[in-house]
C-alpha cells in the first residue's frame, strides 16, 4: 500500500477541492440554462397553442387550417404546428410531423424526439397537444437553439475540467510549498533541540496569527519552560552537591566524634550535633521536594480565596511568634479586595518563608510588616522588615536557588527559601518583587487580580 506525504496529501486535496468547485458550479450553469430554456419553450409554446385554439372556437376547422398555412414562414424552421384527426390523418401541417402524436396518451407540454425519418430521428421538440373537437392540435418548436447551447456548456464543462485540474495543481504546489516551509521552522527546532540545543525557536512567531502561528508559540513557550527547568536542575544538582557536601562531611565527623567518645556525656553531647546536621539536610530535601511540589501544581488545584481573610490568618499564627523574638509586629491589610485564585497551602508556605527570613535578618528590636494592598488589578502579599536589607545588585542572586548571600553564610539554611516564593509566585502566574524599605527589606509575591 502506498502511503503519502502530509504535503502530498494536502496538494491532492487542493487539486480534489478545485475540480469539484468547477464541476459543480458548470452544472450548476447546465441546470440553471436548461431550466429557463425549457420554460421559455413552454411559454411559448402554450401561448401560441391558446391562440389557434382560440382561432378554432371562432371559425372551425376551415378557419384554423387557414391559420396554420398562413404561419408556414421561412424565417422560423423551428416551428410545429399540426391539425391531426382521430385516424392519425394529418389535416393541416407546418414543419416537421410528429408521427405519434396520434397514439399520444396525454394532453398537455411534452419534449420528446421529433420522429423516425431523417433528417428529424434525432432532433427534439417542445410541443404542446390539444383537444379541439374530435381531432388534435400539435403546436410547438424545435429545440435546436437549446440542443446547441447544451453543446456549448458541454464543452464548457470539459474546458472547465482541464482548467481546474491545472489550477489544483498550481495551487497544491503553492499551498504544499507553504505548509512544507512552515513545518520544516518546527521540525528544524524539534531536531535541534533533540541534538542538546535548547536555545532554538520557531521563528517569526505572531500572535493572534494562524494555526502555524499558534503552534509556533506553544512550542516556544514549551522550550522556554524546558531550557528553565533545566537550567534550574543544573543548578540544582550542582547546588546540591556542593552545599550537601559541608553538612555531609560535618554528619560523618560528628558520627564519627560520637563513636569514638567513651564519655556518656560527650558521646550524647554527639550526638545532639549529629542530629541538628541531619536536621539541617532533612530541611534541605524538604524544601527541595516543596519547590517541585509548586512547579509541578496543577491548575484545577487553585481555587477562589479572600486574600484578606488569609493574610489575617497568617497575622494571628506569626504575630505571636514575632514578639516572642523581641521584634513589633504589625498587619495592614486591605479590607474588600476581591476574591483571588490561590492555592493556599502553598501561599501560605511562600509567606510563612518570607516572615522567617525577616526574623532571621531584622535583628532584634526590629519590626516585621504583613501588609496586603491592591492596585492596578494586582494583589501584593507584602512582607517588610528593618533589617539590613538587599543590595540591588544581588537580589538575583538571593533569588536563585541555594543562592546565599556573603552576610547570610554564617546562618543556618540552605538558600532555597526565596526559590520557593518565586516558585509559588510563578504558578499563580506572578513574580516576586524585592524592593528597599530604608533601611530593610520589602519582599512581596505580586499576583494578578483574576477569577
């Protein structure tokens, strides 16, 4: 079995499309020419009948043969008029005979073959019959002018045909040079990105264009996320084996102090360092597992939540946690804002991050600010401190992943605290926005105001 191309397909189906067009629209013509011709011949025909019938009803017969010879005229050999008797006598002729009109079963318009001598065997006619006393009046016209012009719509449709099929042909090799340009854009990126090249797109992308132009940028935005997703393993693989490498080596040298020490109370002494190094890699992996958890969250999981009854419900958990460490706590949050699609664990956690991150670097004495403010149709969940905030030039940094500051080294954790807001910002189709509070720091996750 042969199996074609898309490209051949689809020129096949140009030259398919263009053909059926022609033919329909030629016998369209065909019908629509035929119909008007066989009226025009009805009409006619019907009309002269009504008049010689009405000659009849004046003067007889004697009167209606007169009429009939007077109508023998040589300017029109089309026409058919007959006076024919119940014996299939014909009593007054002009034109072709009829030879069956005398065994004809009906009264009425008929078209039908003219008769079986030549030259007429194979020429038709319009005619009208009619009852006129015992015998029958034939009145009608050839078809010739109509035979002549179907001819003419025959060859019309042959030339049509041609016509067609060499359109369908040009225009399945215009369409199938298009298509095969704009698919091998795609297929080029698709290879160069299988060969490790995920810095390829499909050019000359256009919003709002057509399906090529769609895929264009479905594919795009594919390998945007992809090249990120990557380039964030990379980092986080080297991340993780250069920051897992400290608290692992410090892991086995305390299991290793706590084996060898024979004193109970140096060997649990130990073995509490011990734990709070695991703890510190078990902090690690979970927040690790949290950013995926985020970046991997499904749409269908968000759902509509009163920002300011969340933030509230942050306000109460922490306010006492921030005075229990000697720092002002202190909520504004906006009052009738409008309902939010949020995953609210998640903004709950990228909140909760932010708060302890100020806890960490306000110092004590400080003050801490849970602020919710709406405008120009974005929410910010905004978390303020008096600390020593972050130089512009290094909140890049401080937002990649393990991504730690000089003056945040010597604190415990791992840098992933801001990789997770961002990621949570990310999902809810947000960013994160670090900004200076004179002196402190402002950190807020910016989402849009969307049902």
């Amino acid at each position: 079995m042969i199996r074609l191309s898309v490209t051949a397909r689809i020129a096949l189906l140009a030259i398919g499309l263009a053909l059926i067009s022609n033919l329909v629209l030629v016998g369209f013509v065909w019908k629509l020419v035929h119909d008007d011709a066989i009226d025009a011949v009805r009409r006619d025909t019907i009309e002269e009948s009504d008049a010689l019938v009405a000659v009849y009803r004046t003067g007889g017969l004697p009167a209606l043969v007169r009429a009939i010879e007077d109508a023998q005229a040589p300017s029109d050999p089309t026409r058919i008029v007959m006076v024919v008797a119940a014996d299939g006598r014909r009593l007054a002729q002009v034109g072709p005979a009829i030879g069956h009109v005398g065994r004809a079963p009906s009264i009425g318009f008929h078209i039908g073959q003219v008769g079986d001598s030549m030259p007429w065997s194979e020429r038709e006619a319009g005619y009208a019959v009619r009852q006129i006393g015992p015998n029958r009046l034939v009145s009608g016209h050839l078809l010739d002018d109509w035979e002549a012009e179907q001819r003419g719509i025959e060859r019309a449709l042959a030339a049509a045909t041609l016509l067609s099929l060499a359109l369908g042909v040009g225009g399945g090799l215009v369409v199938t040079r298009y298509v095969g340009q704009r698919l091998n854009r795609v297929t080029d990126v698709i290879e160069g990105v299988a060969e490790g090249d995920l810095s390829r797109r499909v050019p000359n992308a256009a919003s709002g264009g057509d399906a090529f132009d769609r895929l264009a940028l479905r594919l795009n935005a594919m390998l945007d996320k992809t090249e990120r997703l990557m380039t964030e393993l990379r980092i986080v693989t080297d991340g993780l084996a250069h920051d897992l490498r400290s608290p692992l080596a410090r892991l086995r040298a305390k299991a290793e102090a706590a084996v060898l020490q024979a004193d109970p109370a140096q060997r649990e002494a130990a073995m509490g360092g011990l734990l709070i190094e695991t703890d510190l890699v078990m902090r690690m992996l979970s927040t690790m597992i949290e950013i995926t958890r985020a970046e991997s969250v499904p749409r269908d999981r968000l759902a509509p939540i009163d920002p300011a009854a969340l933030m509230e419900e942050i306000a109460e958990l922490y306010a006492p946690v921030v005075e229990d460490a000697g720092m002002r706590f202190e909520a504004v949050i906006e009052t009738g804002a409008p309902r939010i699609v949020l995953h609210r664990e998640l903004m709950t956690q990228a909140l909760a991050n932010l708060i302890d991150n100020a806890l960490r670097h306000a110092g004590a004495g400080g003050a801490i600010t849970l602020r919710l403010a709406i405008a120009g149709g974005e929410a910010r969940f905004q978390v303020e401190d008096r600390g020593p905030g972050i130089a512009e030039a290094d909140r890049a940094q401080a937002l990649r992943r393990f991504g730690r500051l000089d003056s945040a080294r010597s604190l415990p954790g791992a840098g992933l605290g801001m990789a997770l807001v961002e990621a949570v910002a990310r999902l809810h189709d947000g960013r994160i926005a670090l900004g200076d509070n004179a002196p402190g720091l402002v950190a807020a996750i910016v989402v849009p105001v969307t049902l």
